[in-house]
C-alpha cells in the first residue's frame, strides 16, 4: 500500500503540490492525469525519491520512504520512462537484467526470469535477447523497457507516460499488453498519462490534479459519469451522458482498420508486415476480401516455408461475429479462452472490421463523450 499523508513539493516559493493526500492499495493500477504542470510526474518521482517531500509524509506498506535508503528503494521500485532509456552498449538480455545483476542474481536465476518476461509480450529469447536497442522498433524498445522494470519483481512499477511518443497502433497494442501483465502479475502501477483515453482504458482509478491539488480521484466509471469538477468535464469533452450499452451492435464497437493479408501472400512477405506491424497474427482474405482465417507468427516459424504461399498455414478459427449482433454477446465472446480479437463480418463474410478490448472500451467511451474515434 502508498500512502500519501498532507504532502507538499515545492521549489523556494513555486508550490507544486499542496497537501496532497490518498492512498493506492496493493495491486491497484491507478492512473494520474491533468492538465500540464498539475503536478503529474512529481507526484510520481516524489514515490521513488527522484523528488524530495517538503513537508508530510509517504509511506510503503506503512514505513515512511525517507527512512529506507534511496538505493535499495529504487531498485525495489520499477521505473518506466516515455524516452524509454536503454543503454544502447547493452543487447536486449544486459538492458532487462541490470537490476537483478545490481542485487546480485545468479546468471541461472537472471535468466530463467528474462526467458519468463520475454514469452510474457511475445518476444522470443531466442531471437532477440542479443538484439541491440537500435535493431528493433520502438514499440520493441518500450516492450524491453518495461520489462527491465518488472525483472527484479518489485511489487511497484513507476510509468511516466511510457507509451506516449508512440504511433496509436503500436500504442494500443502495447496498452493491452501492460493490462494482461497486470492481471497476470498483480503489481501496484502508477502510471502518468495526459490521455484521458488511456487513462479510461487502463486504470482501476484516476487521479485528477490541477494545481497540485486533488480535484477527483475515482474509478473510470465514476468520473465519467459524475466528473467531479467543470475542469474535469471539459476536459473529458464530454457531451452526453445518456447511453444505453444494451443497444450497442458490432459495428458500434469494432475498429475498422485490420491487418490482412490475401491467402496467395508469402511467407517472408507476412513475416515483414507483422514486425512492421508489432503484431503476431494476420486475417486472411481472398481477392473479394472475404474471411479466411487467421496467420499467425509461430505457425509460419515452425511450419512456413520461405517463397511458399500461406495458404496451408491458415487456422480456420472460429473467431468471427455479425457487423450487427449484439456487442454485449461479442464481448463475452472475447472473454471466452481469453481471445485476442474477434473478426466482425459483414453477411458476404466480408471483413467489416476487428473487435478487441480495446476497441470496446473507445467506443463505450465516444458514446459516453459523445466522439468516434474507434
């Protein structure tokens, strides 16, 4: 548990925070959002001491944090930066295993865990743990950085918005991913954004500051409903709040920008479109662009065959919908066996478009905001 207790930051008579107080409990994944310079990354430097505390305190599992030595806080605290920060001298194995090697890890030990961490996001030991930072994509780089702050297992992970200066798909892709992390491993993370999507999508509750002050801390659904400011509603830009999720249909809630690829394309070529991409499958269409199936990396590794088509490697799997059933029924879909998307088809079977968690929670939120951007 972190404990905030009437904590105040500031720089000779420029106050930052002003009595801050609240608690995150264990496990909780609490996002902090405002407007610039509300106090954001402050806040959350103060956690790991990178920021002194000017007066009240902060308290880990009820022990103030000025009296544990800074040093072993910080190696007990993870911490992700947007510019990411690996050392460019050190492959992808040396970036994930410093803190472990500044605890002294046995090698056995170190890597045994970066072997776990790289299956967790789909990043095989094999193929990139002697890959150097400027060998892979950005999306790749910010997956190693986050896995440089979970290699030691600390309970808390700091993250100052890591995923901001990425494209919006890698961007999406690599929320979903820190989400399932999340489920998996349990960890307290912090995580400053400026993108109230993101925050929607990612938080168990929002922290909102202005002026170093706490307006509302709340769960998503809450501050949706009941912002707790005019500040917070205008910047939600919210216009209705009446909407009925029953009603909501496929085509609601779908994106409509899929990958696919035509069931004559080659191996390689699909093989280059899923790195450029950050993605580990593709839909498979024909020339009338009507479904398939699936492609999927680790089929094309194990059985593909360079300069052969794909089309004997294609998964017939039944994870499709109607662009008009109900979304209710396509969500709980998606949560059986825990499926990464599902395929929305148009009654040719036609792709229409692709459902994830993500997509999901954008379109509840544009109807709530009253925008589109799914």
């Amino acid at each position: 548990m972190i404990e905030f207790k009437n904590v105040k930051k500031a720089y000779q008579d420029n106050v930052v925070i002003e009595d801050l107080s609240f608690t995150i409990n264990d496990g909780e994944f609490v996002c902090i959002i405002g407007p610039s310079g509300c106090g954001k990354t402050t806040t959350l430097k103060m956690i790991n001491r990178l920021h002194k505390v000017n007066g009240g305190e902060i308290l880990i599992d009820g022990t103030n944090i000025n009296d544990i030595d800074v040093n072993e806080l910080r190696k007990s605290i993870g911490y992700v930066i947007q510019h990411i920060g690996l050392f460019p001298n050190m492959n992808v194995k040396q970036n994930i295993s410093v803190v472990p090697t500044l605890l002294k890890w046995s090698k056995d030990k170190i890597d045994l865990r970066i072997k776990e961490l790289m299956k967790m996001i789909n990043m095989p030991f094999d193929e990139f743990a002697y890959k150097y930072p400027n060998e892979l994509s950005g999306g790749q780089q910010q997956r190693v950085g986050v896995l440089r702050a979970l290699a030691a297992n600390p309970n808390i992970i700091l993250m100052d918005e890591p995923f901001g200066a990425l494209d919006p798909i890698t961007r999406d892709v690599l929320q979903d991913e820190l989400r399932n992390i999340h489920d998996q491993l349990k960890k307290t993370i912090i995580f400053v954004t400026h993108d109230m999507d993101e925050a929607v999508k990612m938080a168990d509750r929002i922290l909102f500051l202005d002026g170093g002050k706490i307006l509302q801390y709340a769960t998503p659904e809450e501050m949706l409903k009941n912002p707790g400011t005019p500040l917070i509603r205008e910047f939600l830009g919210k216009i209705s709040y009446d909407y009925n999720a029953s009603d909501l249909t496929c085509e609601d809630v779908m994106r409509k920008r899929v990958y696919t690829v035509y069931n004559k394309e080659r191996t390689l070529k699909c093989t280059s479109i899923m790195k450029q991409r950050d993605v580990a499958s593709l839909v498979v269409v024909d020339h009338n662009n009507r479904y398939l199936g699936i492609i999927r990396i680790e089929d094309i590794k194990s059985e593909g065959v360079p300069g052969e088509t794909i089309e004997k490697l294609i998964r017939k799997e039944d994870i499709t919908v109607l662009i008009n059933s109900n979304a209710r029924d396509a969500f709980s879909e998606l949560e059986k066996d825990n499926k990464e998307y599902l395929v929305v088809l148009k009654r040719d079977r036609q792709v229409a478009g692709i459902i994830t968690r993500s997509s999901m929670a954008k379109a509840l939120a544009s109807l709530i905001w009253g925008e589109n951007d799914v």
